[in-house]
C-alpha cells in the first residue's frame, strides 16, 4: 500500500499542471483527497493490527504450556474461582485414557486418547513406586484424535490414527497419549509414543503419517516427550533405553531431514526452540546431559549436573534459558538458567553457581513433574509434595523459600499463572490459587468432582480455561 502511494505521490509531482486549468486542479484536488484518506485508512489499518494481533493470538494455545511453552496468559476475564458446576460453561465425557494436554486453534480443541477392550487397571493419585507394568497388554488399543468445539464442547471430529496390540506396558498412571498435540492452525500433528507421527487438517483430514520403531523405556514406564513445530519442521525427541535420537521431520510431508543420535537413555522432557539474540537452538534435557542443538542437529553444547530422571519442559524468559531436573530421590535437583551463545562443556564446577555462560543456578530447587513457571520477575517452582518455592528470575536470589500449600499434594500437572495469580493443579482435581509477588500466600482452593483424577496441565483459549480429567474435559469460563 505504501508503495502505491508513493507511486501516486511521484506521477503528480511529474505531471506539468498549469495553474489556471481548472480541470488539472480539480485532478490536483481529487489525488491529495485520495491520498488524505488513504493515508488515514493505512493509520487506522496498522492500529488495528497493533491492536487485534495481540487478542488473536490469545484466542490460541498451539502445544503443551502454549505460546513459547511458559503457561501464561495476559487475559484478565479468565476465571479465578470454579468448582464441579460453578462457572462451568460446558464439560464433555472423553472415553479412554489420555494424559495429553488440550490444545486450541481458534473454536477447535484438539486431544489424544486410547480406547482400548476391556477395562484399564485403575490409576491410583500419589503413586509412583509399584505402579510399572511390564508386560504389556493383550488387547488392541485404539489410539485416537478427538476435536471438540471451543465454545460448545461438541464433538466436531474424531479419528482413529493406530489400532493393535501394544508392544511395551507402562505405569498405571501413565497412558499410551501422553505425548500432547501441536497445530500451526492449518494443520495438525499428533505424535503417540512407540508408534509414530499423524498429521491432520485442522478439519480432520489425514495428511500423512510415519512410523516410528518403538523402543524399550526404563521400568516400562511408557512414553511422554511432545512434538514441537518450528518453521516447517517438526522437531521430537525419543529417549528410550535402546537406541536415543533427536529426528526433524518436514512439516508438509512428514519426510525425515536429519536424524542425530542420542548418548541418553530414558527421558520425558519435551524439547524447546530457543530463537534467541545470537542463534536458534534446539534444547534437549537429558538425564545425563543437558544439549543444545542447532537446525541441523549439530551439538552446540552440553551440561552435566542434572537429575537422574528428566522430566521438566525448558522455556526462555529476559533472554535467559530455564532448565530444570528434580527426581525425588536424587540430591541433584538443579534449576539453571543458560545464557545464548554457549559452546562446548558449560558443566558447573563442584563448587560453583555460575559460569560465563550459566547465570545461575540453584542446585537443590528443581522440581520432578511440573515445569517451572516466570511469571512477571519471579520463577515458581511447584513441587510434587505440595510446596511452592519463589526466586528471582533474573538472580535467582531466593525470594521466598518451600511453603506448604495447605491441603496440597501429588501434583504433576504444570502451574499456569494470569491475573496476578498461579495456579496448581493436582491429581485429586483441586486447584490451589496462590497470589503473584514477593510473599507466599494462598488466596483459595478450586474442586472438581472426586472422581476427577488430574494429571495433565490445562490450556487457556481467550477468556477460556481448559481443563482435562481422566474421565471427562472442562470448560471454565467466567459466569456473564
């Protein structure tokens, strides 16, 4: 637009008008109208995208902890307060068992789950020891694609991307959907773990698919790292006890660009894209190492320390990398925060917090299941025995240290924070609401229904929240 009006601006200024035409003056007149109100229509178009950019992309919540993987929304109608009924615009029944998170574009909800003949072994709130399985199934598992309507909970599709026979078992309080969906809006792609990628329209339409050898995991615990979509790739790591990998796959086909191999056994974080000032980095945790990656699956660098299960999501924030491990039973808890531009072996020193290229770090902190949370200049972090802890995102100065969260316990979904407030939810459906700021202090409990066992981490859709169940999904909604 801008160059057409330049284009206009020149060929008047070219054109030779002399002054007592009254009809090249009329012209004259009529082009600096035109251009006037053109140039209004250009102002208040920008306006408008300034404006309405921001709203849409709050309408979205594309991958697991959504935009940028750090579970924050800037929306200030989202409810604070709900229960099984209250403030519940609509919930819906989701046969199977599914521990993905919810994913939005626009009025589509996306979710996996797995159906399978006969009943499941009840998942028990709280286990861990005991709870793995391994010999696997003798009955086919269906696993399937669910679309439901953002406003109305109805289902507008469902498809069936694997049906057979399970090769390996996992915890009872696992599932074979773990792994949460992503979406660009045009298209999505949907990984389950031991068996392969299927890509769909966002209107249910298959795309393509490719399988995937399935791997032993550690105590047959089963899979849970998620896929993540950046400029035409997708981008998934598989950390298995036989044969670890990082794989790009072209997002339109589903043909594999690179495949770099893995020196890790077991893991189930999933894996972040870090565009940072100096580079893009594809970052992996790792029980035995933290890797950086570039788009070509070139390792850029590595870091030891880290917990001996991995299990957290990294994101960035004030341009700082945050990665954390925190297996229950390991004294190594580390909770880092990277600079960009690393190279080779940044391990920390026995003795050290920081290096030249890690700000900080707290090495006790980390949690084992929830991901860490930054929400405005604090880092939260939720631990699984029902504590929260505060530190400085940029420092990691502590700012307040473990506080009991009365009445908490088992959580492993991922906090969420909007409204000056953060969010927890565990496995017995109750959501503990604590104040934003400098000073720990619980401002009320949310409860569903006792029979909803919670383990996945909601998704936020404009003034919306999402929240799956074992047994059914939520929308919460702030009563009009």
């Amino acid at each position: 637009m801008t160059e057409f009006i330049e284009q206009r601006r020149t060929s008047t200024q070219r054109k030779q008008v002399s002054p007592v035409d009254p009809l090249a003056c009329a012209s004259c007149l009529y082009y600096r109208k035109t251009l006037s109100n053109m140039n209004r229509s250009l102002v208040f178009l920008l306006l408008f995208c300034l404006v309405s950019f921001p709203l849409a992309a709050e309408e979205n919540w594309p991958q697991f902890r959504g935009q940028g993987s750090l579970g924050v929304s800037s929306n200030k109608n989202l409810p604070a307060v709900w229960s099984e009924t209250k403030n519940v615009a609509w919930k819906r029944d989701l046969p199977g068992r599914g521990w993905s998170s919810p994913v939005v574009w626009g009025d589509r909800i996306f979710l996996t789950t797995v159906t399978r003949e006969g009943q499941p072994e009840d998942a028990k709130r709280g286990l861990y020891f005991g709870g793995n399985r391994a010999k696997p199934p003798t009955v086919v598992h269906r696993r399937k694609v669910v679309c439901l309507s953002t406003s109305t909970g109805k289902v507008l599709w469902e498809r069936v991307a694997h049906e057979a026979i399970p090769k390996y078992g996992h915890h009872i309080k696992s599932s074979y959907a773990s792994e949460t969906p992503v979406t660009d809006g045009e298209r999505l792609y949907v990984y389950f773990g031991n068996v392969g990628v299927f890509c769909y329209t966002t209107g249910g339409k298959p795309l393509w698919s490719k399988r995937l050898k399935p791997h032993k995991m550690r105590y047959d615990w089963g899979t849970a790292s998620s896929p993540v979509l950046h400029k035409g790739r997708l981008y998934l790591v598989n950390d298995n006890d036989e044969e670890s990998y990082l794989l790009a796959l072209d997002a339109k086909t589903g043909k594999e660009i690179w495949r770099t191999g893995r020196k890790e056994k077991s893991n189930w974080a999933t894996p972040y894209v870090w565009p940072n000032t100096l580079r893009t980095e594809i970052i992996v945790p790792g029980s035995g190492k933290i890797r950086s990656y570039d788009l070509d699956g070139k390792l850029l660098y590595e870091l030891g320390g880290g917990s001996s299960i991995t299990i957290a999501t990294p994101y960035s924030k004030f341009g700082l990398l945050y990665v954390s491990s925190g297996y229950i039973l390991d004294r190594k808890k580390p909770l880092f925060a990277i600079r960009p531009g690393a190279s080779g072996d940044i391990s920390l020193k026995s003795d050290e917090t920081s290096n030249k290229h890690i700000a900080w770090c707290q090495k006790r902190a980390g949690p084992y299941n929830p991901t860490t949370l930054v929400y405005g200049e604090l880092l939260y972090v939720l631990l699984d025995r029902g504590m929260i802890a505060c530190y400085e995102a940029k420092t990691g100065r502590e700012v307040y240290g473990r506080q009991r969260i009365d009445g908490g316990r088992a959580f492993t979904a991922s906090p969420w924070a909007y409204d000056g407030k953060i969010f927890c939810l565990n496995e017995y459906g109750q959501t503990f609401v604590i104040q934003a700021g400098r000073k720990f202090k619980l401002l009320s409990t949310n409860a569903l229904a006792k029979d909803d066992l919670c383990m996945s981490t909601p998704a936020i859709a404009g003034d919306k929240l999402i929240i799956r169940t074992a047994g059914r999904v939520y929308c919460i909604k702030t009563s009009l």
